[in-house]
C-alpha cells in the first residue's frame, strides 16, 4: 500500500485489488504520526527587496500547500537568501545548501529550491543531494542530470514566443526596435525566453531590430541605461522586459525618456507595482508566469511522493502562462 519495497508486482497488484473492493483507502493522517517527522527544505530567494517582485510570490505558493497539509507530521525548514549583487545570490544559495547538506545529512527527506544561476556547483551539490536519498524538486531553472525528482517551470522559450507574438500583432506592421531588458546570461530559464523572443521576430518580422540592455548588479543603473537608449535611439517602438526585477526599471526609463505612447510596453509578472504601470497605461501588457502556481506545485510535489508515494507525472512540471491586460486584470488581483 506504501510502496516499499520488497513486494512483488504480482502481490502488490492483488493487494491493491482487494483493498479496493473492500473500499479501503489509507489514512495517510495516521499513517504519517505512526513515523518520526519528514524533514524537509525550502531554500528560495527572500522575499523581500527585488525579491518581492516575484520571489514573493512563490513562498506565497508554497505557504498555502504547506497550511493544507499541516497535519501530516512535516518539520519544514525555511531558508531565503538575497539576490542583491551581480550573481543573483548563488553563492548565497550554495552556502545554504553546504551547511544543510553538512547538518541535517541523512536525516533530510526532501528539498525545494531556485536555482538562480545554471552552475555546475550547484549542479553537483544538488546532485549530492539526490545520493543521499534526498527528494529533490527544482524551480524555474532545471538540472536534468543532477537525479531531481522534477522541475516546476513554464516552457520559456514559448514564453518568449509569447511575447513576441503579442508584441508583433499590436505593432501592427510598424517597423523600429525593440527594447529587451535581458535577464541574466547563465539563467536558463532567461536565456530560453530571449532565445524564443528573438527567434520569433527573426522568422516573422526580420526588420524589427532588437536592442539589448544589460542586466546590471541594481535597478538605478539598469533604468539609467535603458533612459539612455531610449533617448539615443529615435525608433525604438516596443519594450520587452524578461523578468519581474526589470520591470520597473524598465517603466521608469520609459516615463523618463517621456516615451509612454511611442513605446508599447510588455512587463514580466503581476505585483503592486506593475499593476499600477498597466492601469496607468505605462505597461501595455504583462507576461504572467505563475509564480505562486510554482511554490504550490512545488511542495505539493515532495509532499505527494514523500507521504503518499506518489510520483510526478512528468519531470517537467508546467504551469500556465497567461497575458494580462488593463480587462482581466481583475481575475489575476488575488494572486497580488
């Protein structure tokens, strides 16, 4: 009934016949007070700070998954760490593993995290992980070969499909540049969704130019660059910004350069802020990439298999992606 092993398929399959003949279901409740706690990790980025843009939101996720199955005998260790700096916080995101792989050991039965950067450290330290028995589920940025029980993540390259398409069919024909505040350069889940916006322009509209603004250590000096292009370039027509975090940089680079109805705008992720830019008309749309659908997702997935012993269906784990503007706005507040 556990799936442990031992059984044979045979005997596992007439068991499971009977039980449920009988109408048997089992108490995962009791079953789990039966046994010692499972342990399990959520290592995220903070949810303060650039964070709150979308990290936020993502704990939020988690939180809720977390509350519905308070009773199944879980001892959840939360650790967040800053992505202030140009490495997004992975090596703060090491440090914490490090230290949790050292202290807790064999004693871990499960661990949730973000990989900020695509590194072969942290590759490796996940694949550690794994060795020791550790169910392990990812988010956004995948490590196919490091043994994780699944990823949580949109299929970005569509995503930037996505935008482009939209972006493309709104322009209407009018040809300039485009502005794309860049996610960073060793972020898969970032490289995916550039590639997929570019490639997209390429095949259907190849006289749109692309401008890229770097994605600097802080907001301030990503909206002085992006002020900067504006004002130097004369045909830049639409703007694209690939992550929550760039966001309203982006905005405040556009209302700076005085180009709110030349540029039309495509924001990543709905927060306070960037709900305000898309009532105001300064972002035109917003790219909604699910965050808090990920953090649910993603404990509920270590919570299946871990006390129920059940695996995801796919190692790919999707969420939907959805295009928000000023009229279903409304559907989208509750997840702010």
């Amino acid at each position: 009934m556990n799936n442990k092993e031992g059984v044979s398929q045979a005997v596992r399959q007439e068991i499971l016949r009977v039980a449920n003949e009988l109408g048997y279901t089992t108490n995962y409740v009791a079953s789990a007070l039966k046994r010692r706690p499972l342990n399990l990790a959520v290592v995220l980025p903070g949810a303060n700070d650039t964070g709150r843009y979308y990290f936020r939101y993502i704990w939020k996720g988690c939180h809720a998954a977390r509350n519905e199955v308070s009773g199944y005998n879980l001892n959840v260790m939360e650790y967040a760490f800053s992505t202030e700096g140009d490495d997004d916080g992975s090596e703060k995101q090491m440090e914490i593993l490090k230290n949790l792989f050292e202290e807790w050991g064999d004693r871990l039965d499960g661990l949730l995290t973000a990989p900020t950067y695509n590194n072969s450290r942290l590759q490796c330290l996940l694949a550690q992980f794994s060795g020791r028995g550790v169910s392990v589920v990812l988010i956004d940025n995948d490590f196919e070969d490091c043994g994780r029980l699944c990823c949580i993540a949109p299929n970005d390259t569509y995503t930037g499909r996505l935008s482009a398409e939209l972006m493309n069919m709104c322009l209407n024909g009018r040809k300039g540049t485009i502005l794309v505040a860049e996610g960073k350069g060793l972020s898969w889940s970032h490289k995916m969704n550039q590639t997929g916006f570019e490639a997209y322009f390429e095949e259907h509209n190849p006289d749109i130019k692309i401008w890229r603004a770097k994605d600097l250590h802080d907001g301030e000096a990503n909206c002085r660059q992006m002020v900067k292009g504006l004002l130097e370039i004369p045909d830049i027509i639409g703007a694209y910004s690939m992550r929550a975090k760039n966001t309203m940089p982006m905005c405040h680079a556009i209302c700076q350069a005085g180009k709110q109805a030349q540029v039309f705008a495509v924001g990543s992720d709905l927060f306070p802020e960037s709900a305000q830019m898309l009532r105001s008309g300064v972002l035109k749309a917003i790219v909604y990439k699910a965050p808090y659908e990920k953090g649910y997702k993603g404990f509920k997935a270590l919570f299946e298999y871990l006390i129920k012993g059940i695996a995801p269906e796919s190692e790919a784990v999707s969420v939907q992606i959805s295009i928000i503007m000023q009229n279903n706005m409304q559907f989208f507040e509750e997840f702010i």
